[in-house]
C-alpha cells in the first residue's frame, strides 16, 4: 500500500475512528508511533517474516516506507 492510498481510505473514515494493528500473538493493539525509514525487498521469506527488511548501506535498493509501530 502506498501513502496515497491510504489517505484515500482514511478520508472515508470519521476523524475520530479508532486504528489500531495487530496484536504480537492475537488481537488488536492501538499504534505507538509512527515514523518514517528505510527498508529492502520485497523478499519471498517465510509466511512469519515480513516481506521488507530494514535497509542496511550494502543493500542495492533502498525503500521509503511509514512504520505504524506497536511498540516505542
């Protein structure tokens, strides 16, 4: 998903709607941050692992992405 497709759905929501992302093991946890970085890929990994990677400087392509983060 790219930026602006998410600021087309979020202008379909009331501004007071709840995000929230899933959970480590099961539900929903509410956003703790937000950022911008940089990540690799997309990877063919195992279903567990996420398709990107964090960008290291001896990758070949480097990705801008927005992090929503459950944790600090």
């Amino acid at each position: 998903m790219k930026a602006k497709e998410l600021i087309e759905l979020l202008q379909k929501v009331d501004p007071e709607t709840l995000v929230v992302v899933c959970g480590y093991e099961g539900g929903y946890s509410t956003p703790k941050s937000a950022k911008t970085i940089n990540v690799t890929g997309p990877r063919d990994n195992a279903w567990y692992y996420g398709e990107y990677d964090d960008y290291d400087k001896d990758d070949s392509e480097k990705i801008q992405a927005f992090l929503l983060s459950r944790g600090l």
